[in-house]
C-alpha cells in the first residue's frame, strides 16, 4: 500500500464517520443543551475531523513535505488544547460529588 492509497483510505474513512456523527448528534438534539455534552460532542467530532483533515492536506501537498507537517503540527497542537479542555472539565465533574449535573454524564 502506499501512502497516497493509505491517506485517502484514512481521509475517506474519517470524513464518512464525521458525516455519521453529524446524524447521531442530529438525532439526540437534547445533547447540545448542556455545556458538558456539548463539549463531549464537540470533542468526538474533532477526534473525526482532525485526522481527516490531516490526511486530506497530506494527499494534496504531495511532495511539499512544509505544508503538511506544518499541518500535522497544528493538527497536534489543537488536539492536545481540546484533549485538555476535557480533561479538565473531567475532574471537574468528578470533584461535585454527591451532585447528579446532567443525566447520564459525569454521575458522581
């Protein structure tokens, strides 16, 4: 396999399930009231994306090595800042115990 086939598999295969996660998302409208699923919705959609989106620039620039390591770099970056983000809210959530904040997320 080369790396041309194995990038469009990958872009391919992570825009299909970011599609996907827009129709579950979309299903479950209730979701997007609390700051908490929102975020963890948000952050499902990134896990999508960014890969995606990593594979997409790496099969266009073709031999410009710049263009997509510099894009895999700040494909890296925002992924630890919105790893972060959520990891954060988290232990937030963990320290409010005995307090039920959304049903079915965070339940301490």
């Amino acid at each position: 396999m080369t790396l041309d086939s194995f990038y469009a598999i990958v872009s391919g295969t992570c825009f299909a399930l970011v599609g996907l996660w827009w129709g579950v998302v979309e299903f479950n409208r209730d979701w997007l009231k609390h700051a908490e699923t929102r975020a963890l919705a948000g952050g499902i959609y990134l896990s999508f994306l960014i890969p995606g989106v990593m594979s997409l620039i790496a099969q266009v620039s073709g031999e410009n090595k710049i263009i997509w390591r510099a894009t895999f770099v700040i494909a890296a970056a925002l992924g630890i800042y919105t790893s972060r983000g959520h990891k954060l809210r988290f232990f937030k959530g963990l320290k409010l115990q005995g307090q039920q904040r959304v049903q079915g997320c965070f339940v301490a």
